[in-house]
C-alpha cells in the first residue's frame, strides 16, 4: 500500500478506536454486558476503572490520528496492550463460562484493533516527498 494512502487508513482507525473508545465502550456495558462488562449486578469499581483508562486511551488515539508517525510508540503500546489484555480476556472466557459472551464482544474488538493498527502502521522509516526523514 502506498505510504500517503497508508498513513490517511491510520489516521481513520485512529479516530474511529479513539471515538469508540470515549464514546462507545460505556453504552455497549450497558446495552450488551455479557459482552462487555466483566462484573455485574450492581455498582463496579473495575468498570469505572476501566472506562476510565480507556477513555483516555481514546483521547490519545485521536490526539495521535494528527500525526500518527510522531505517535508511534502510543500506537504500538495500543497493538500490543490490546493483544495481551484481549489474549487474556478470551482464556478467562474459555475457563469461565459465565463470561464466554466475551469471546463475541470485547475480545474480537480488541484484537481486530491490533491487527488493523499492525496492518496499517508503518514499519520502517519513512521519506516524505520533501526528502526529509521522518518516523523512527
């Protein structure tokens, strides 16, 4: 794929992840918790918690969107958080069965994220068209 079309698909999953992250995450706790929402029945301190850090985390995916190859290491900490965070998510759901709808839910969320943001993020350095390096 060509770098400036590249660059522009990154920007998009950055700003789409981002704004789901802020905007979408609580609702689908709500709406579809045997898929989302890790503890039920009542008020979460956890669900807050988690909310939280990924609200901020959507901020910062948005922030970056601007310039991803200056935000390489926010990206990457995206991959592969989400990676291990779904990774463990989908052995509690196969352990438990009281949260297999997980495996429908938050799990493939997680890990199509990673793999959009693997599949879109540039690997090595970069030359924009004025000659100047940029990235890492």
């Amino acid at each position: 794929m060509e770098q400036s079309v590249q660059l522009r698909y990154l920007k998009l999953a950055l700003v789409i992840t981002g704004g789901f992250c802020v905007i979408g995450v609580y609702p689908l706790t709500i709406l579809w918790p045997s898929g989302w929402a890790w503890h039920t029945g009542g008020h979460s301190l956890y669900l807050q918690m988690i909310i939280g850090i990924y609200a901020t985390l959507g901020v910062f995916f948005v922030i970056a969107a601007k310039n991803p190859l200056v935000h390489l290491s926010l990206i990457w900490f995206g991959v592969w958080s989400s990676i291990v965070h779904g990774g463990i998510m989908a052995i509690q759901a196969l352990v438990y069965s009281e949260h297999r709808g997980h495996l429908f839910g938050d799990v493939p969320v997680l890990l199509i994220v990673a793999a959009v943001f693997v599949w879109l993020t540039p690997k090595k350095k970069l030359m924009p068209i004025d000659g100047k390096q940029k990235g890492v």
